[in-house]
C-alpha cells in the first residue's frame, strides 16, 4: 500500500493508554545535539520537485570495507554511512529491541508470558549487564529472570514482591506493568528501580537516561536523549579504557568529516570564521580549529607553505582499520542529526526526503543491500570524477539506510531450527 503525503500534513504518534511522564536527566549527562532516529511511515514522500544536479563532494572510505576491518574488534552500525559496512558475518545489529541480547543465553524466546513459565524451562542465564541494552524494560525483564535463576533453589525464590521491597514500592506487581509496558516511571520511580538493582552511580544514571529516552514520544526530545545515551556510554568506554584517547582524538567527528570534502567546493576560504559560516553556524571556531588541526596533523589535508592554500593530502579519508564501534556510532549518529535538522530548516527545493517500507525476506534484503552499496560506490566514483574537472557549488550529505522494524515469527524461527 502506498500513502502520499506532504509537509503540511502532520504525523501524529500515540502513546496507547500508557502515561505520558517527562523529567529532566541529571544535567552533567545530557547533551544539546540531536541525532535522527529514523521513522519508516509506510511509502511516504515528497512531492516530485525538479532539482538540477547535485555538484557535490563525495568521501569513500576504503579502509572501513566490512572484508578489512577486524571482526572482533569492531562493529559497523547497520545505517551506512560513506563506505562504513557491516560484514554478512558481523554481530547482529546494534540495538536489541525485542529480545534479549548475549548476556542472557537462551533458546526460548524470553517474553513476558515466559516469566511466569521459566521454572520450567532450562535456561542458563548471565548477569545482565546495562550497556548491552537500549530498552529499558529488556533490561528489567532480563535482570528478574536472572533473580528468578539464581535464586531457584531457595527456600524463597526472588519474585516481583522482593523488588517492591527492595525498591520501597507498595505495589507488589509494579514491576510486571513496567516490563510489560503498562505502566511507565516517573523520575523518583526510575531512581528507586536503581536502587532496588543495586546499581552504582554510574549505572543509575545511564538507566534514568534509558528510561527518559524509552518513553519520550516527541521525536525531537527522544533523539537528544538517544544522543545523550550514546555520549554518555562513549565516555565510559573512554573510562573503562575500551577505547583508547588517542584513537579517539584522531578519527574525525562530522566537522572533520564536512572539511575534507568542503575542499572541493568553490571559493571556500579555510578559515575558522569563514568555516563556520559556511557550516551554517552549527560548529564553533575553536571546534572548526580544532577538526582543521587533525585533518592537518594527519595529512589527510596539506598547507602549501607557498601559496597558503589548503589542498587534500588523499583523494579520500582514510583512518584506522582497527575503529572502535563506538566512534562509528558517533559520527554515523552526528551526521544523522543533520539530516533531522535539514528536515525542519531547509526547503524541499533544496533537499530530498522520502521513505519506503517493505516485507522482504531475507534473500531479497541482501540483494537490496548490495544494490543500496553499489548506487553509493557508483555515486562516489562519478562525484569524483566531477570535482577533478570542476568545483562543486555546496557539500551535500546523503544517508543509505535499510533496517528491520519488525522481528521475524516465532513460527518461522522454529521452522528453520527444526
């Protein structure tokens, strides 16, 4: 079924009967900037807008192709960006939504029905541990059935009453309305789930963001708090020594990113100034300069010490094999966000928006996928020749991206394990 529509009509997205509660995260952990978390709304499209031919400065990154990068070390997130490509080997996606991820190991799909049901199914379960979720009530259904496991022998088995206790809740079954998602937490509930897990400060804090992101309907709103989620899991990981300060400091974040492909657009002066209004003031200086100097430092961009002129030191960016997935999230995230803000700022005229929703299985989503790979390799390879013979006019960005919005049935998956 196709749906047209245009800007003027609004989409309207319900929270069922499900309370509507917003408060503020702990200030030290949010963060202005928005990432576009992407929303599939049957075939919906602009209107037909005659546009001429986008001059525009288009960056490959070789290194990054899924056959060269180090299974083990990293995982490109499923929405392209550039070359960065996830591997047909590779983990599954990034975000487990509807079921739960590899801290809990388990054939049986692990749904509310089950809880009630786990006594007697054989299941060998493992701590769950907060960073491997995005959902917040995955990540309670997870930890009582870790409880219910660990404590089976007992004289008294943990059960939703131990939790309102420990969690100073009258209601002995809040705990199933929250995991079934009946029921949704206001600020002090949040804090007081915390406390009945035991979680640290740490933890506390990146489960009260879990929560504002999980529940927020405004699509604005839940991007900031995607964003500040993703931040504040990068720092730990920073922490934690996972990634490496250094590797950090070198890859490019999105200003880098716009930079070396600004090169090729027409009269663009390389001053910090300059930079930032051509960036449409959404960059400070200090930050242009700072992105500027690692271009610079990794020869990626070259000064000409004679003319003063900025010129590229490689047809392409070229950073480390071996790339943390978290820095890949980040930048595939920041330059999303760019998109989610040209959505409300620029005119149709000036840019193209559309999406499509599909059933397809899964021999046809590869081929799709591989097809989504080659349009964007063939765009590259033309774009380039272009700009060797002419400037472009503006740096525009272009987002592939192809994602599951529904879990395959039950049946199926048993079908296949049969």
């Amino acid at each position: 079924m196709v749906i047209s529509t245009t800007e003027n009509e609004t989409l309207k997205s319900e929270n069922s009967t499900e309370e509507n509660l917003h408060f503020e995260a702990p200030a030290s952990i949010l963060s202005p900037p928005l990432i576009s978390t992407p929303l599939v709304v049957s075939n919906i499209e602009e209107s037909p807008i005659e546009t001429s031919s986008i001059e525009a400065s288009s960056i490959e990154v070789s290194s990054m192709e899924a056959s060269n990068i180090n299974a083990s070390k990293i995982e490109t997130a499923p929405i392209m960006t550039s070359n960065m490509e996830r591997s047909p080997l590779a983990p599954t996606p990034l975000i487990p939504t509807q079921h739960i991820p590899q801290s809990i190991q388990t054939s049986t799909p692990l749904t509310p029905s089950t809880v009630a049901t786990s006594q007697a199914t054989e299941i060998s379960y493992k701590e769950p541990q907060i960073g491997d979720y995005l959902n917040y009530r995955d990540f309670l259904r997870a930890f009582y059935l870790y409880k219910r496991e660990v404590t089976k022998d007992n004289h008294r088995r943990y059960n939703y009453s131990f939790f309102s206790a420990a969690a100073d809740i009258r209601s002995p079954n809040y705990l199933r309305l929250i995991i079934e998602g009946q029921r949704n937490l206001s600020e002090e509930m949040a804090f007081k789930f915390a406390r009945a897990m035991q979680l640290n400060k740490e933890a506390t804090d990146e489960f009260v963001l879990m929560v504002l992101y999980g529940q927020e309907s405004d699509p604005m709103l839940r991007n900031q708090y995607l964003k500040a989620l993703s931040d504040f899991r990068l720092q730990k990981s920073l922490k934690l020594g996972v990634i490496d300060k250094k590797t950090l400091e070198k890859f490019p974040n999105w200003i880098g990113w716009i930079l070396f492909s600004l090169h090729d657009q027409e009269d663009a002066r390389f001053t910090p100034s300059a930079l930032k209004h051509l960036l449409r003031n959404k960059a400070s200086e200090t930050e242009i300069q700072n992105a500027l100097n690692k271009l610079l430092e990794s020869g990626e961009l070259v000064l000409d010490s004679s003319t003063g002129e900025i010129k590229k030191g490689r047809k392409q960016l070229d950073p480390s094999e071996d790339i943390p997935v978290d820095l890949i999230r980040r930048l595939q995230t920041q330059l999303m966000s760019l998109g989610l803000e040209s959505l409300f700022q620029d005119s149709p005229v000036d840019r193209e928006f559309g999406t499509l929703t599909l059933s397809l299985t899964k021999k046809e989503f590869e081929e799709l996928r591989f097809q989504l790979r080659k349009f964007r390799k063939q765009i590259h390879k033309d774009n380039s020749i272009q700009r060797m013979q002419s400037k472009g006019e503006r740096v525009y960005q272009m987002n592939l991206q192809l994602y599951p919005v529904t879990d395959r049935s039950q049946a199926l998956v048993e079908l296949e394990n049969t």
